[in-house]
C-alpha cells in the first residue's frame, strides 16, 4: 500500500469512529420522530392539494379569459413582428408556445 492510500483509509476511519459515537448516542424519542413525521406529511398533503387548486384555476382561467383572445391575433409562429404593448406581448407568448 503506497502512502496516498493508506493516509486516505487512515482518514476514513478516523471519520467514521468520530461520527460513530455509539457508547453515547441517546435513543431515538418515537414521539419527537413521530411529530416530525406528521407535520412533514401534513405540509406535503398540503402542497399537492395546492397545487392542483392552482393547476385548475389557472386551467378555468386560460379557457374563460385567455383562449378568446388569442384567435384574434393573426400571428403566425414564424413571425417577427414586435409586440407593440404588453397585452400584444402576452397573447404573442401564449400563441407562440401553444398555451392556449
């Protein structure tokens, strides 16, 4: 074994019985994991329902208030005609990308 080696093992091994403190780890409180468990899955049950509340609205959003106004652009994808303000530009993006 050349010396590169072996330092690199001695390093590792030092790591590992350094972090490995095993003679006064404190078990583990099945309450405290417990509480954090349920509020992880709490957040998370809340971010998905949220999300698809978001996904719908904007879905109801686009076929009410969008999707009317992009067939009265005349705009082809290979255009490059700059839009002149910002309702033209947001209509131009939205026809482009196919969002509508």
């Amino acid at each position: 074994m050349n010396s590169k080696s072996f330092k690199n093992l001695y390093m590792a091994l030092a790591v590992l019985f350094m972090t490995a403190n095993v003679v006064y780890a404190k078990p583990i409180i099945n309450s405290a994991v417990k509480s954090v468990v349920t509020k992880y899955g709490v957040a998370m049950v809340t971010i998905f329902i949220v999300s698809f509340v978001l996904y719908f609205v904007l879905l109801l959003y686009n076929k009410i208030f969008v999707t009317p106004r992009i067939y009265d652009c005349n705009l082809n994808k290979d255009s490059l005609r700059t839009p002149k303000n910002k309702e033209d530009a947001v209509l131009t993006f939205i026809t482009r990308n196919r969002l509508g």
